[in-house]
C-alpha cells in the first residue's frame, strides 16, 4: 500500500498500530486514510477533513 501511494506521490503522514487488533491505518496524502488487517486485507476507510477551530 505504502509503495502504491508513494507512487501517485502522497507522502505517509501517520502510521498507528492499533494493540488491541493489530490492525494498521496510516494517513497518506492529507486525507486518504487506510486500514490495514492483521491477516494482510485492507479497507479504504476514505478520507478525513480538518478542520481547526481558532
């Protein structure tokens, strides 16, 4: 996955483990998030908007 963003050239913002599932999401880009399951399947979660509240 990380190879296949790189390639549209979206830089890797975040990578998290999640302990209790083992699952992996990671931010690509600004928006793009991915999840990443223990048994190598992903989903695209789809993209997060920020905001930021002054």
């Amino acid at each position: 996955m990380c190879i296949w963003f790189s390639k549209l050239y979206l830089p890797i913002n975040v990578v998290r483990i999640d302990e209790r599932t083992g699952n992996v999401f990671f931010l690509a880009g600004e928006e793009n998030i991915i999840e990443i399951y223990s048994d190598g399947k992903w989903r695209y979660v789809g993209w997060v908007s920020l905001t930021l509240k002054q």
